[in-house]
C-alpha cells in the first residue's frame, strides 16, 4: 500500500484486475508500446486470473478446438501478456481515485 505523492510516476495504462479481459487488456495495450501495468490482484478478488482458474474445461474459447482448462489458459494468457512486455504486479487494488486527471 502507497500514498499517492507528488514524485509519483505517471503510467501510461493501469489495468486491475487479472482475468480473460485484464490479461486481453494488457496484451493488446503492450504491444501498442503503452507499457501496461497489471494488477493481477492476490486475496481480495479471489485468484489471479479470474473465475477460470476454477474452471476445469473451457470449450468455446476460439483457437482451442479441443478445449483447455482455465487455468491452463491464463497461464498463456499471462505468458503472452509479458512476452510483450506488460509489467505484472500481483497485489490487490484497495482503493482509486479517479477524482481528477493526472
């Protein structure tokens, strides 16, 4: 836990959360050269990764014609997400201010 302060650094894209979409998110903004910063969460909102790390077989993600477990997924999610280099933090977001811009 931080305090925000006035030597704070200025992220270009904070993405919260670890799941299908954050870690789709962080892939897509990374390669735009936006140098995402992830936060996967750890305790608060349950698993990193999202509902599908207790998924035992998902069948209608597209490119995986036979299925894959969830959890096996995200991994390749997150995998991939830092291949392009995302920065992936694994701690829990307990509060924003989104009261003004930066």
């Amino acid at each position: 836990q931080s305090s925000p302060s006035s030597d704070s650094p200025v992220e270009n894209i904070v993405i919260i959360g670890s799941g299908p979409a954050g870690y789709t998110a962080a892939i897509y903004a990374a390669r735009a050269n936006l140098k995402p910063l992830v936060f996967e969460g750890l305790r608060m909102g349950g698993t990193p990764g999202g509902q599908l790390m207790t998924t035992t077989e998902v069948e209608n993600f597209p490119g995986f014609p036979e299925g894959i477990t969830g959890p096996a997924l995200m991994d390749r999610m997150k995998a991939q997400a830092a291949r392009w280099g995302a920065q992936l933090i694994t701690e829990d977001v307990l509060q924003v201010d989104l009261s003004q811009r930066p």
